[in-house]
C-alpha cells in the first residue's frame, strides 16, 4: 500500500491509487470551480494601468539610459543639472542624440538579432527531442497541451556552429559587443512588435483569455495563454529559446574581445562567461521541467513576459560583462581583484548554482511524477540531489501535493535565494565602481519578492488550512531562521 505524508502523521492511501515508481501518487486533476475562479480571476497588479504605461515606456528608456552611461561614461550614473535648459540638454544631447548615433538598428544588427531569433524558432519547431504535458489547464477544462523539448539539441548545435563560424571567419562573435546598442534597439523594437502581434492575433482568433477590460493592461499582461504556431509554444521559446543565450554570447563576445585587444581573459570576464553558460545551460537541459512551471501553466503571454525575454533579460542582466569590457577599453587597465576574494566569488556562484539547478529540478521532477510526465534524461550535468527519493509532502483536499523535502523542506523559495546569491556574485566580480552591475541583483529582490507574495496569495486561496499547515511544516521563505 502506498503512503504519503501530511506533516509528520502517515496518512493511508487508497490501494487502488496510481503511484510513481518513486512513491508519488498521480494527481488526477478535475477542473473544479475554485479552479475556474481563480483561473479567470483578474488582480490589478503592478499600480494598475498607469503602472504598467508607466513600464512600457520606462523599460526601454532605462534600457537606453545605461547603455548611455556603460558606453560613453564608463558605468558613472549620469544626472542632469537642475534646471530647465539642463533637464532639456540632458534628454537631447546626452541620451536622445547619443542614441540616434551610436544605437541606431542598422542592417547587420537587424541581421545579427532577428537572424539568431529566426534560427532558434526554426529550430525549436524542426529538432528532435522528447515530447512532455503540461499541467490540466482550467481553460481548456483540464486539458494537459504537450510541449516538444529540443532545447538540449538546439543548445548544443548553438555551441558548435557559433564556434566554427567564429574561427572561420564567417561570423565573428566580437561583432556582438562592437554593435551592442544598436543589437539592443533592434531588440527592443521587436519586444514590441511581437507583443502587438500576439495580442492581435490571438484576439483575431478568439484565444483572449483572463481579459480586464483595459486596452494597455491587458497588452502589458498578456492577451492569450499559450499562443502557438502548429506545436511551437510561443510563450516557452521565448522564455528559454532567445534571452539566455543571447545574454550568454554577448558575455563571450566580451571575452573574445579582451582576448583580441590583451592576449589574455581576465578572472573577471571568464567568471562572467561562466555564471551565464551555467544559467543557458542549465534552461536547456532541464527544459522538460519548464512546461509544469507557473509562467507556463498561468502566465499569459503579453508584453511583461515577451518584451523583458526578448531585450530585457539579455540586455540588462549583462551590465556586467559590459561594464568590465568598457572600462578596460577607457582605462587600458583590467579589472581584477585579490586571489581569495575571486576564489571566494567563484565559490559563491557554484554554490549558488547548485541550489539552483538541484532545488529547480526537486520541485519540477515531483511535479512532473505527479503529472505523470517524468523521464530520466544524462543531459550534463546531472547534480547529486536534483532527483528526491520517496519524497515527504502534504496531501491537500484540492488534490496537489506540497513538496516538503530537499531544499524544499528547508526554505519554500530555495531557487529564489539561490539565483540571488548568483546574482550578487555578478556584481561583486567587477568591483565597486559602478552600480550598474548591481542592477541585476537590486532588480531580483524586487521582482522576486513581489512574485512571492503572488504565490503565497494564491496558494492560500487554493489551500486554505492545507497552506496553513505548510507554512508550519516549512515556515521560512528564503533563508532558514533569518526570513
């Protein structure tokens, strides 16, 4: 007879209960009520529609406003003087003029940029690779929609075509850095492209879905939940597909760069390539795991989600490979720093990327038991820890179960302090002389708490005194007896 765990009682299963081969029971999951209300449920978040024009529109200029100060002013956080006329010379001359000139999308950005999002699109569609289900959605009354996860092929046929057009000469991946503004504009100009083509589409097709009523909204949030081309999932290939490896090679392009110009890759730089390799990789080989994650199973897909991985994420989480190549090329002077204090940086990150890639593959691979779409993949590196056995949850009368081992008996948003400390580490490995290195790291507190607080809202509703005694069972949220 199979058992499960609620708290610290055993709790007897019903013998006829279909169970993994690992002890997890099958949740068959029916579409109840609370399910379709909390599916169709609309919260303003994010201060409403004028918070999120307000988003709109202060994401690119950001963007913008530190790739002015990373390429003309060395990382310094550049101000306007109090007046008028300094505000007004400020706008023009310091931003809007610098960018016309030095970011302006020409057609080898566009062909750099929109080539890799075209390559990788084709190649999620067309490469091989195992076909897993997604959670039941309450849209589609509890239908599971399957996603093929070729990201592992992709990422691997990347990694040798990018090296063999490099040596070659038929691409050169310093031209990355060399165009860095004008790649990023292009970026940004098809962030919101493909947000608008999305949102019209899917309307056009009747897939609207969780609707406010509010035009901009209802853009920024997302329209449609899983808007797809045949059995491309539009929302997933954004997610894995374009932002991490982009960041990734625009990091190498760094490193390629201060090898042509040195002779040498500092400490730095190669700590840089390796903390955004780990990340790519690591999206791509447990790519199989994404499809029971919360963005895919409740996020719908709008201009938050598309616009931040199409130049979000690989144009602002990479101040720090920009940072320390730009003011090597204004100093001539390499940032490094003392043998412990980068030993000690690059303990910190494999740290933190441990917890990350064990305590993401704990959760996801319990879900996937459940969901009855496990698989044992020798994509490298298989971490010790990443698989729990016969692992401890709480039954809940919704049905889910709520992992209460590993990582996740220790913390309940282990990931989360685990991409911090990778995120610190990012910033630390350049230095103090600029923030903007840091802005990765400040912008997680901020984007990760408030995702938190979502999550524990939800699940309060959903499992009422089940929640309660989780919260019991695993009471800190980031960091045992500290928070």
């Amino acid at each position: 007879m199979a058992a499960s765990y609620l708290g610290s009682t055993m709790v007897a299963v019903e013998e006829k209960e279909k169970v993994s081969a690992n002890g997890v029971p099958l949740f068959k999951h029916t579409v109840t009520k609370l399910d379709e209300k909390m599916d169709k449920e609309v919260v303003h978040e994010f201060g409403g529609p004028v918070g999120v024009c307000a988003m709109m529109l202060g994401f690119p200029s950001l963007m913008y406003y530190f790739w002015v100060c990373l390429e003309y002013h060395q990382g310094k956080l550049i101000t306007p003087s109090y007046s008028l006329e300094g505000i007004q010379s400020f706008v023009l001359d310091d931003i809007i003029h610098k960018v016309v000139t030095g970011a302006f999308p020409h057609l080898l950005a566009i062909k750099i940029y929109m080539g890799f999002v075209l390559y990788s699109a084709i190649c999620a569609y067309t490469l091989p690779g195992p076909v897993v289900e997604g959670l039941g959605l309450p849209s589609l009354k509890g239908k599971k929609l399957k996603y093929l996860c070729n990201g592992l092929s992709f990422w691997y046929l990347t990694l040798v075509l990018s090296a063999v057009f490099h040596y070659t000469g038929i691409f050169r991946l310093t031209l990355i850095i060399d165009n860095f503004g004008s790649i990023m504009s292009v970026a940004i100009i098809w962030g919101f492209t493909m947000s608008i083509l999305v949102y019209v589409i899917s309307g056009i097709m009747g897939k609207h879905h969780r609707m406010s009523g509010n035009f901009f909204y209802d853009f920024f949030m997302g329209a449609c939940l899983n808007p797809r081309i045949g059995h491309l999932d539009l929302k997933m290939w954004a997610e894995t597909r374009v932002p991490w490896p982009v960041l990734f090679y625009i990091s190498v392009s760094c490193a390629l760069k201060q090898y042509e110009s040195k002779g040498y890759v500092s400490a730095p730089t190669a700590f840089m390539v390796l903390a955004h390799f780990l990340y790519v990789n690591a999206c791509q080989k447990g790519e199989e795991c994404i499809p029971t994650s919360w963005d895919i199973f409740y996020e719908k897909d709008g201009f938050m989600l598309i616009f931040w991985n199409m130049a979000g994420v690989p144009f602002t989480y990479c101040m720090s490979s920009i940072y320390l190549i730009k003011s090597e090329q204004a100093t001539g002077i390499s940032i490094t720093h003392s043998l412990p204090y980068t030993i000690f940086l690059y303990i910190l990150l494999l740290v933190g990327y441990y917890v990350f890639d064990t305590g993401n593959s704990q959760k996801n691979r319990f879900r996937m038991e459940q969901n009855g779409s496990f698989m044992t993949r020798k994509a490298f590196p298989q971490l010790p820890w990443g698989h729990l056995k016969n692992p401890s949850f709480i039954r809940t009368e919704h049905g889910n179960l709520l992992l209460t081992d590993g990582w996740w008996g220790i913390a309940r948003k282990p990931h989360y302090t685990a991409d911090l400390m990778m995120s610190i580490s990012w910033g630390l490995i350049t230095g103090f002389g600029s923030f903007l290195p840091y802005f990765y790291f400040c912008f997680f507190v901020f984007v990760l708490t408030h995702r938190v607080s979502r999550d524990m809202e939800r699940c309060a509703k959903k499992y009422g005194k089940d929640w309660d005694r989780y919260c019991e069972r695993v009471p800190y949220i980031f960091i045992p007896y500290v928070f």
